[in-house]
C-alpha cells in the first residue's frame, strides 16, 4: 500500500506502508543506532514523535516481550528504509511488522531516511504526518501544522503512572530471565515522567526497594514515604512545562539524595535556576561521545534521547557540569557542589546502547549510603 511522509515545510517522502495502515502526526527525529529498535518504540520518551532509523535495515532480529521499555509502542509512528523480511534471532516471539500493526502503528518503509535526515539537520526536527489515505499533500501539510508542537507541550502527565506502584524486578540475564529476591538496602522513591523498566531494573539490582509515584506527586507526599533518596526518571516533552515536577523538586532539595536522568536531569537543572532549550533535531542514538570533566577525556560512549537541553550558561555558582556532548557541547550531566543532587542527560541504563554508563546507580546509592540511608 502506498504512504507518505509530508514535513511541515512541505517536503513529501513517497513510500510504502509498514506496520498499521491509517495516518499518525508528530514530530519527525532520527535515531542513529543501528540496533534497538523496539527499547526505542517502547520508551515513553518518545512519546508524540514519529521516528526515523538511519540505519537502513530495520527488523531482522524482531521483537520479544523481554526487551520492552514500557507496556505498549510510545512512539507516534515509525519511518524506515528497508524492514527485513527475516527474522533471525531465537528469542524473537513476532516480526516488527506484525507488532506495530497489532498495537495500530503507523509507519512507512522504503524512504530515503538519509536524505530525511540531512533535511531534519539542515531545517531541525518539525511536525510531520504519516498516511495511507490521501495524496493530496498540501492538505496533509496543513494538518502537520495544526499539530501540536513540542515546545510547551506536557506530555509527562500524559505517559505517567496513574497511581504508585512497587517494582522488584532486576536485570535480564541470557538462561535466566529477570533477577529476583534482591534483598534491598534503600527506600527509593522513583519519579514517573515516562520512565523505562531498564531503569527501575539498574536501581533494584542495586538493592534499591523501589516505589514508582506519578508525575504529579507533591514533595509532602515523598516526605510521608520516608526515602532514602528520589529519583527523576527520562520523559517526553517540554520539560518547562512540568511545573508541578519543577517546585518538588525545589521543596526536596537538600532532604534527600537526588539523580536524575533525561527530563529528570532537565527538571532538576531547572528547579537548580538554570534555563532549558530545545536543540535543533536533538540528541538520539546509542552512539553519543561525552566527556567527562574531572577525567578529562571521554570515558564514556552513551545513548541519549533528548530534544532539550540545561542552557550552561545559566547555571548557579553551585552546580558545576560534569559531563558535556563532544558533538554540540551542551551540558549532559551535572551535580550541586554541596548537595546530594546529580544528574546526566544520557541514558546509563544500556537499553538500548552501550554500558559505560551505568556507574551512575552506583554513584547513585553510594550517595545514599553516606547521608545514612538504608531500607
């Protein structure tokens, strides 16, 4: 069946449809990984996107329940060059295709996603629309437009939690599955912005005693939990507009130990004093270089997910930046000089991407170990 892609600014890809058949709006970025695909369609961070694969084979290793971020596909729509026909892996329980039509999925194939993605650089991300059922593109450019934009938008209150909940389970291993009866240490309270299950596994297999809160939960509600730390969890959106997230965060300051990751980071940085901005097509793919301040050199290769940014500039006396990106120079992580308080940009949790990062759990309940937490 025939699709196509119209950005925005007019620019209109011919395809062929992949996945669910019907039209799906949102913001058109690209990912550069060339592997995980389904952690990245599952992650609540990329919620109202359409997304694009650089990588031109998409699909040959297909999908299993095991490797979900989250309990459904988060992304708007999927853009691809060429999905495979074959599924080569023995965990696999379904093909891509079938996966994305089963949960109504709209995507495109046979695209020319390179020239797509030298046009999001050169233009920046813009709303776009995927459909099947009209040609007449000037319509379909309109409704682009009228779509919401990302900038203002709130869509942590849409992905969050809807009541607290506990969360014991740990890290997958190959002949076991997800580790269980981790005798936990720390009283965690976990944040909902859109938060990953890799996430929650890192900080249970660390013997964290994890209780997740909806996005919207007052800083006298943690108080009453009586944690050993909190934590702020990735999430789509405009980070501004969490204003309710903002001011607990401010309110919990200083009480508790904090980390946080994505739009955690960016919510902390603004509860800091600093300013956020939205980057011109942004930050994803699981093969970012950082550099870390105090090595001096970069230790780490990381996947990030991000469309804005802590503005440096603004940032108080008493934070410092301990991590910045090697390929625009925006801040990615950063922590208070005298409070418990740190937080990266990337994603630590090597879901999908690499594993140089996940120290930052350790750092995270080393902090909580010293202020005399424990379970």
């Amino acid at each position: 069946m025939k699709a196509v892609l119209v950005l925005e600014d007019g620019r209109a890809f011919t395809g062929r449809s992949f996945g669910a058949a019907g039209e799906a709006l949102g913001e058109v970025v690209f990912n550069t990984g060339l592997s995980g695909y389904q952690e990245i369609l599952t992650d609540p961070s990329y919620t109202g996107q359409l997304v694009t694969m650089t990588y031109p084979l998409i699909g040959n290793y297909g999908v299993t329940p095991e490797d979900e971020e989250s309990a459904k596909i988060q992304a708007a729509g999927f853009i691809v060059k060429e999905p495979s026909r074959i599924v080569s892996n023995f965990r696999a329980a379904k093909p891509l295709d079938q996966y994305m039509k089963e949960q109504n999925i709209v995507g495109i194939r046979d695209i020319d996603t390179r020239a797509l993605t030298r046009h999001l650089r050169s233009r920046g991300a813009m709303r776009g629309i995927i459909s099947t059922l009209a040609d007449k593109v000037d319509a379909l450019v309109a409704k682009a437009r009228a779509h919401e934009s990302m900038a203002g938008a709130d869509l942590a209150k849409r992905v969050t939690c809807k009541a607290p909940y506990e969360f014991s389970e740990g890290l997958w291993e190959l002949g076991k599955g997800f580790s269980k009866n981790i005798k936990p240490r720390f009283k965690v309270a976990a944040y909902d912005f859109g938060i990953k299950r890799n996430i929650l596994r890192h900080l249970v297999e660390r013997g964290c005693a994890v209780t997740v809160f909806p996005a919207d939960t007052t800083a006298e509600k943690i108080a009453a939990f009586r944690p050993d730390g909190v934590f702020l969890s990735n999430g789509p959106g405009d980070p501004e507009a969490v204003t309710y997230a903002i001011d607990a965060v401010k309110a919990m300051l200083g009480k508790y130990p904090i980390f946080g990751i994505c739009l955690g980071h960016q919510i902390m940085g603004l509860a800091l004093g600093a300013k956020t901005f939205k980057l011109k097509f942004g930050h994803r793919g699981c093969n970012h270089p950082v550099m870390d301040v105090a090595a001096g050199r970069v230790v780490r290769i990381t996947s990030q997910n991000h469309g804005f940014a802590v503005d440096g500039e603004t940032l108080p006396a008493d934070v410092e930046v301990t991590h910045y990106s090697l390929n625009d120079n925006t801040v990615e992580g950063m922590r208070h000089k005298t409070l418990p308080a740190f937080s990266v940009q990337y994603h630590p949790e090597a879901s999908p991407g690499p594993h140089d990062s996940t120290v930052h759990f350790g750092q995270f309940t080393a902090m909580m170990a010293q202020h005399g937490g424990k379970a």
